[in-house]
C-alpha cells in the first residue's frame, strides 16, 4: 500500500506539497525539520498498487503550478489547502483511492542530523552548519557527517526554501571522537538557549529573534573554526561522501 498526501507549511495557505509515501506517518515526521513553523497534513489517500504510487503521484499535480523559488521542494504547487484537496481528488479519481485520516506525530526528525545520535565509534568528521530561510531569514543549526547533504540546492519540504550560511569545524589538533562529541554538545546547547530544546518537533530552529552574528559568537566562543564559502567545495577530507 501507498499514499499520496497533501502538507503544508503552518504558517501559510498559498500553496501546498504534493507527494507520495509507503510510510505516511514517517514522511510527515521527516518533514518536520524543514519548517520553523511546521509542516502539517491537509489530506492523503490511499492507493493498494504500490506500482502505479508514482504515476498517481504525477496525476495529482496535474494542472497545478509549480511554486517558483531558489531552495524550495520541487512538489509544491501554487494552490491553497482548501482547493487542493477537490483538485487532488478529481485528478486520482480514475485510481479509486481511498481517504485516510492523519496520523498522530509527537516528534520531529531531521534528514541533516547525521547519524542521528553518537557513539564514539564514528569513522567520520562532525560539522556544524547553520541554515537560513529565505523571506524570513529564520536560522537552523544542525550537526551532521555528510557534508555535500548540506549543499544539496532543493530542500524537498520546505516552501520558502532555506540555504547554508556558515560552517563550523574543530582543529584537526584535537581527536575525532573528542571532536565530535564537543560539536553535537553544542549543537545540544545552541538550541537549547537559543531554540526550542533537543526535543522540539522542528529539530534545530532557532526562535525568529536570533541574529546570524549572535550565532556565530556562540559558536565560537567554543572555539571551533568557520570555514570560509569559497573552501566549501570540494569536500574537505575526513567527512562523509554522500550515498
């Protein structure tokens, strides 16, 4: 069984993301992280034939424009919630789908935090990297392994589209697993005085009145060094190579 569903960013109705899934509760807790606001499920329906789930991904979009920006997801589509759903169903309705109801979610997850918690027997470098939304210039702080994840021009759940603004890095005088664990109890504190704590559903955004230079004050009082934009590429040795 399939899903194509129908999210949209909390904090506007303009447009929508339409998108498919096997796993409907997952993708709504992945999309999470990609909003300071949140992402919430306006609709989903269910398909039996896993096969025909991209082709029905594809027919649900039909006829709806594409929302244009830099950084934003690739599915969002100019349409407010309240239209989308009899849009949607006109264009499935051939596939006799069937409506589901939303599912519940009590955290959030984040596609940048690599791996998701430490060991101490990590095989690669930690870096911490902050993002900024685009329009509204809110910031996320996330530690991560993969370095070119960062980079990557869409990010697939958010509207508005955000991007990386810095990068922090320990010296290379100090051990990797020493290192590691010092950058992810930063990452740690950062959102805990400067966010919403560890444990809040949109991981690593920071509150609207934190400013790009108070960030990186922050950061550096801990003593980790900021790589410059023009060293970003290629990718520094000792991270991860993307999948």
């Amino acid at each position: 069984m399939g899903y194509v569903y129908v999210f949209k960013d909390k904090g506007y109705d303009h447009a929508v993301k339409i998108g498919r899934a096997t796993d409907l509760r997952e993708r709504l807790r992945r999309a999470q992280g990609y909003s300071p606001r949140g992402i919430e499920m306006v609709a989903a329906w269910s398909l039996r034939d896993e096969i025909a789930l991209h082709r029905a991904e594809v027919l649900a979009r039909n006829g709806l424009e594409p929302v244009p920006g830099e950084n934003n997801g690739e599915e969002w589509r100019l349409v407010s919630s309240k239209q989308a759903i009899p849009c949607v169903s006109r264009n499935l309705a051939d596939m006799n789908p069937e409506p589901v109801e939303r599912p519940v979610i009590n955290s959030g997850s984040d596609d940048f935090r690599h791996p998701k918690t430490l060991t101490g027997r990590e095989r690669y470098k930690q870096a911490l990297w902050v993002y900024r939304e685009n329009e509204t210039r809110c910031l996320k702080v996330q530690r991560s392994s993969y370095w070119n994840v960062a980079l990557e021009r869409r990010k697939t759940y958010s509207l508005l589209g955000f991007k990386p603004i810095a990068v922090f890095v320990a010296s290379d005088r100090e051990s990797m697993g020493a290192a590691n664990r010092r950058i992810h109890a930063l990452s740690v504190e950062i959102v805990r005085r400067l966010g919403y704590g560890e444990n809040h559903p949109q991981v690593g955004w920071l509150r609207p009145c934190v400013g790009e230079e108070q960030v990186r004050r922050f950061i550096k009082s801990s003593d980790l060094r900021e790589v410059p934009p023009r060293q970003w590429r290629p990718m520094p040795e000792g991270f991860q190579p993307t999948k």
